[in-house]
C-alpha cells in the first residue's frame, strides 16, 4: 500500500501545520524578541538563567494557531468553527495576547491587567453559554457568571504563574490539549473544540525546541495568558457539556500546584501580587531536581491524567469517574511530596 496516498486525519493535519508554522515563525522572530522583549533574570528566575532571554514565543504560537484555523475554516465545508462563541473566544485571546505583549514590554500595573482578563473571561464564558451545553441549564445566569467567570479569570492567572522554568507549559499543555484533540476524533467533545486543542498541541510542539532547557526563548505572557484563557474555555466548556470530572483531571496538576501555593502565600501573610519561588516546581529546584527532570516527571504525569481523563468520558459511569478522579488525586498528590524532597539519586 502507497503509504503517501492516505491523507492525515484533518486534527492530525492541522497539528503539523501548526507545529511546523510556530517553530519557523518564532525563528523569524528571534532578532525582534532579542531586541524588543528580553526577559531579564530576577527574583522568579530560575536559576540555570543568569543573563537575559528573549521572551515572546507565545506570539509565534498564537499565530500558528490562528492562521492554521482559519486555513481549516476557508477550505473546509463543514462549519465546525462557524459560530459567534468561537468568534468571541478569538476576540479574547487576542485581547490578552494584547495584553500580555504590553506587559512583557512595558510592565503594566496590576489593574489594567485584571481588567483585561476579566473582559477576556467574559467573552470565553460567552462562548461557553452560548452553546447547547447540557448542565448549564440548571446553573442560574448570575451564579454562572461569577463562579465560571472568575473561574477563568484564575486559570489565567495560574497559567502565567505556572509558567516558570523551561518546558513546564509545553509539558502541561500537550497531553491536555491532546486529550481533547482525541476526544473530538472519537465523538466525546464537538469537533469545533478539537481544532483548536489541536491546532493548540501542533503550536506547542513547534515551540518547544526554542524551550527546552536551557530556553532560547521564553512563551512570555503574551502567549501564558492567551493560552490560559483558551484552554480554560475548553475545559469549561467540556464540564459544561457533562465531564466535570474529565475537566477537573486534565489541569489537575497545574491547578494543585497553584491553589495550594497561593493559599500557603495567603496564610502567611505574603503579598500574593509580588513575584516569588514557593511553587512546587520551584521547591523541586530548590531541592537539587534538574529542570529536564522535572518536566520529565510532569509531563508523565500529565500523560497519565489525560488517559484518565479520556477513561472517565468515554466509560461515563459515575463509579468509574470517582475510580479515576481519586486515581489522578493520588499521582499529583505524590509528584507534589516528591518535589519537597531532593532527588533520589
């Protein structure tokens, strides 16, 4: 059999497109980043960088994935992008790619930027309600909006905090965006939330040669946030649509390490808005854990929590989902100790 003559599944295809379109597009850009947006070493550093690097990579992502969808959107006949709710959550990307670009430059005060993300929130959580989702029927509109809305507003947030070492978000994002591309492909998500999660896995792939330890190229936060918004929407939208469980487990890891470090700052009294290196990740470094080798252990992790939460839609019984649920609890829960401690040699 000609092996060239089958056509790549269309999430398949626009994967590569997207991860070959990032990584040219980024190295186009080095000489701009290296000139405009260079990251300078400081108090959340890690410590394998002691000179500036440039930082900005999330542009060439966001781009990737937006000519890629609009590529998939012109020549396809089927409509799965169609829709002001994935109009909307473009609109908020580009607001906190906006955002982010001016912050990576300028700096900006506190304010502004929660203003952005508040207004980015509100038009991912338009795109979530203005679709047929089954359980937000019985949520009241008001209710909805302050819980789903900040909500957002959060996964934002810990997106950019998140991403503070080498390939920590490459390791996040690939299987999550992964298990979602893989959920469209069989049925389980609408198909329109698997372009994106693709075109998301196939830009985070050409990214991740410009991050691997020791990083060229940082996402910066024109990407963090944009991205945190995107698959922040997903997930909400996958809840939404009757996963809850599914949704909780593919960030699973992301959202303990945050949460739990963000209330220990706040029990202590700290400045939760000054930057810092009390997450998890960070303890890891502190203990003598080598960059590679702790995204080695959450991208393993991560791999692990997507198969359970691709177990827990396509099974769909309620004994099942608790099964995987306390199985993903217990994976984080053991990647979080083992960080607290040096690295068994």
């Amino acid at each position: 059999m000609n092996h060239l003559s089958v056509p790549l599944p269309p999430l398949t295809g626009l994967a590569v497109v997207c991860g070959v379109a990032c990584y040219l597009l980024n190295a186009a850009l080095m000489p701009f980043y290296q000139r405009y947006a260079l990251a300078r070493p400081g108090a959340r550093s890690s410590p394998d960088h002691k000179t500036p690097t440039p930082q900005g990579g999330g542009l060439g992502v966001l781009l990737a994935m937006a000519g890629g969808l609009l590529a998939y959107a012109a020549l396809a006949a089927d409509g799965a992008l169609a829709g002001w709710g994935y109009a909307a959550l473009a609109a908020g990307a580009a607001l906190l790619a906006l955002t982010g670009a001016l912050d990576d430059v300028l700096q900006l005060p506190v304010l502004p930027r929660l203003l952005a993300q508040a207004a980015a929130a509100g038009l991912g959580l338009y795109a979530v309600l203005t679709r047929d989702a089954p359980l937000a029927h019985y949520i009241p509109l008001p209710l909805a909006a302050l819980v789903f809305g900040g909500g957002l507003v959060w996964f934002i947030n810990l997106t950019n905090f998140m991403d503070g070492i080498d390939g920590i978000t490459v390791a996040e994002f690939l299987p999550l965006s992964g298990a979602l591309a893989i959920l469209a492909e069989l049925g389980g998500v609408p198909y329109g939330d698997g372009l994106i999660a693709a075109a998301l896995l196939g830009a985070m792939c050409g990214f991740a040669p410009h991050n691997r330890a020791v990083a060229k190229l940082y996402l910066g936060d024109v990407g963090s946030l944009a991205i945190g918004l995107i698959a922040g929407t997903l997930l909400l939208a996958l809840a939404l649509d009757g996963f809850p469980v599914a949704a909780f487990i593919l960030p699973l890891y992301y959202l303990a390490d945050a949460t739990i470090t963000l209330v220990r700052r706040l029990l202590r009294g700290e400045n939760v808005t000054v930057a810092h290196r009390a997450h998890y990740y960070q303890q890891a470094q502190d203990q003598g854990w080598a960059v590679p080798a702790i995204t080695k252990r959450v991208t393993l992790l991560n791999l692990a929590l997507a198969v359970l939460a691709v177990i827990a839609v396509l099974v769909g019984s309620w004994a099942m989902q608790a099964a995987c649920l306390l199985a993903a609890m217990g994976l984080v829960a053991r990647v979080l100790r083992s960080f607290t401690r040096p690295p068994v040699r």
